[in-house]
C-alpha cells in the first residue's frame, strides 16, 4: 500500500487491548476496569465502530479495503452491509464463514484460559493475570499459522529453555521451546479477556450467504482474493468458494494463489508476494 499515494486507516478491534475500549478500560460507572462485565463485542460492532471513525473524518466511501485472515471477514463484511462505501475489496487468507474446525481450535483456546485458576471469571485485575492459559491459548493457535517446515526452521534459531520452572517435564525438541516461547511472549502483552472477547466474536461471525441480495447493491466493487497454498488456517478451498459465491452474483472478481511455505503468516511475512497484485487492483 503506497502512502505516499493513499490514506491508511488501520482501526483497531472493539474489545482490543491496543487502545480502542475493551474489558481492561475503566469502566466510568464502577472507576474500575470492565473486566467480565465487558459485553460481548460481533462483527458488525466493530465495523459500526469503523464507520463512526469514518464520518467523523468526513469519509464518505473508501477507495479499498484489505484485511488478512479475520480481517478479511470484516472486510467482505463491510463491503456487503456498507456496499457504497467501498470500491475495491481485497479479502487475503480468510473465509465466507468460521470452519468447523476453526470451531474446534477457537473452542480450545478459549477453555485453555477460562480453566486458568486465576482467571477469575474474567475479573482478574488486581492480582496476577491468567498468563498460563494465554500462553497455551497462543500455542493452539499458533500452530495453524505457520506451516511445519517454517515452524521447525524457525526452531533451529530460536531454543530458549530446557524446561518449566517445576523441571517434571524436560523439553525433548527445539519446536517445543520454540512454541512455549512464541506463547510465553504472547502472554506477556496480550490481555486474556480482550483475546476471549475476539474468539467469541470469531465463534460467531455469520455472513448470510444463502441470502439472494447479499450483493445486490455491490456491483460497483471490485475483488481481489488471495489464497496462501500452504495456509492451514483459512483452507484454500475457503476462498475458492468465496469467489465461486462472488461469480453467481455476477461479480467483477479476481482470484490469486500465492505458492509459499509459510503458511496462514505468509501475508504477514512476504509482502512482496502480493503487493504487485495489489497494486494493480487500486490503479
């Protein structure tokens, strides 16, 4: 994205711990933080969120917008329920609806940190925070980022403990201390309740894609699809149905499947991949 030519907005997630309100915000009634009282955040408030941001700065229609994974179902989104504020959409690595296997990982991850004893329900503040459980809540989800082959050259590089603090249990491979230190570090900035806020609203994301004018209003747009071959978070076959939805509705659609060995991350990790593609698509 060339920002000398355009204007990137990048909005952080309701519900988030980077700066928007979540449940580690004071909460004005109580001079405390929200915490298990924070209500349940979906997609469509975090888009709402979005274009509260959008009109206060006086932006009526954007020329694209991108997201990766997750953020490309806000994306789709977006562009659905807002179809004339946006021209071009360019969905990477994602899907039309959450997999039931996604299902699976998420439900792991958020039993993982509510079955942390100092979880407290969610009200944890004032003592030490759940850490245990978001250091295993990041090791479930981190294996569908990246792919083996990248996980096991990423471990040769990075070994930084021989075993827990208790010693019962003795790593027996550099892909385990390299997955207890990816989590470990996760767990150091991360904020357990914002996380289970973002899975639940994973959990629950719907996209009526039996509606008939889901795109009824969407002719103007433009798509721009990427698959990640290696992606085994958000399938390839997830995309190929996106742009199958997109075509029945007669919709200007391209679709690109990136060859890497990186995985779901490669879109994080190998810009130079897709910037072409994207490029040519904003004009």
């Amino acid at each position: 994205l060339d920002t000398d030519r355009f204007f990137v907005i990048c909005v952080n997630y309701l519900g988030s711990c980077y700066g928007s309100t979540g449940p580690r915000s004071i909460n004005p009634k109580t001079g405390q933080p929200y915490g298990s009282q924070f209500p349940r955040v979906s997609a469509w408030d975090v888009i709402r969120s979005q274009i509260c941001l959008l009109e206060n700065l006086g932006i009526d229609q954007l020329h694209g917008v991108i997201g990766g994974s997750m953020g490309g179902m806000l994306s789709i989104l977006f562009a659905t329920r807002c179809p004339q504020r946006v021209r071009h959409v360019l969905p990477i690595a994602t899907g039309l609806e959450t997999t039931v296997l996604q299902r699976v990982h998420n439900f792991e991850q958020i039993l993982a940190i509510r079955n942390d004893p100092k979880f407290q329900g969610g009200d944890y503040y004032d003592h030490e925070p759940p850490k245990d459980g978001l250091l295993l809540a990041r090791i479930i989800s981190h294996k569908t980022f990246v792919s083996l082959p990248m996980m096991v050259q990423r471990a040769k590089q990075e070994i930084v403990a021989k075993s827990f603090t208790d010693s019962f249990y003795e790593f027996s491979d550099p892909v385990e201390s390299y997955m207890f230190h990816q989590g470990k570090k996760f767990a150091e900035r991360f904020d357990a309740n914002s996380y289970l806020r973002i899975m639940d609203m994973w959990q629950r994301f719907s996209l009526d894609t039996q509606q008939p004018k889901l795109f009824e209003d969407c002719g103007h747009q433009k798509y721009l699809i990427f698959s990640v071959d290696s992606d085994v978070c958000f399938y390839p076959e997830e995309q190929k149905l996106i742009v199958q939805v997109l075509k029945s509705a007669q919709m200007n659609v391209k679709h690109i499947t990136v060859h890497s060995d990186k995985g779901h991350d490669s879109f994080l990790l190998e810009p130079e991949l897709y910037a072409p593609y994207i490029q040519f698509i904003l004009g």
